[in-house]
C-alpha cells in the first residue's frame, strides 16, 4: 500500500489524515481514500476527475504526468502527496 498525504494548507477547510492506501495508480489510490473521506474529493479533482488547476500530486517528490485520467503507477512503497500548486506574483 501507499502512503497518501496531503498539504496542510487543506486542514483549513476539511481533515485530510494520511493513509497506507491499496491501488495501482494514483487514481485507483485516490478513489480508495475519498471512499473513506469524500468531502476530501472536491478539494482536489474537479468535477469531471481531473486534478484542480491549482493542485498538484506527486509520487516520490516527482510531479505525476496524467493529471486527467490519474493513470501514473504507483508501487506500494511509493509516497504520495498532495499539495496547492502556487501561484500569483
């Protein structure tokens, strides 16, 4: 299993605990959390599953590259985590 955690910055608006979560994609790992914690899901995917705009999700400190369909692998010693992207000046 993975390691699902997320920013901080989210526990200002819903509890975000990590978790040793089962799944063979990052999307597998997601849709297995958000069944335990579904408030956590509109914080960040939007409404047709794709990652927010301004989240970002990394796997091993590396930026996962399918931010629409979630399919990047994840092993299950791999570390997730989930963050706001920043942005502004």
């Amino acid at each position: 299993m993975a390691t699902l955690s997320f920013t901080p910055n989210l526990l200002r608006h819903v509890p975000t605990p990590s978790a040793r979560i089962a799944g063979a994609t990052v999307h597998q790992v997601l849709d297995n959390y958000f069944q335990g914690n579904p408030e956590v899901r509109t914080y960040v995917l939007d409404d047709q599953g794709m990652v927010r705009e301004h989240v970002t999700i990394f796997v091993n400190q590396e930026m996962i590259r399918d931010r629409h369909g979630l399919t990047d692998q994840v092993n299950e010693h791999d570390e997730i985590f989930v963050m706001q992207a920043l942005s502004g000046g």
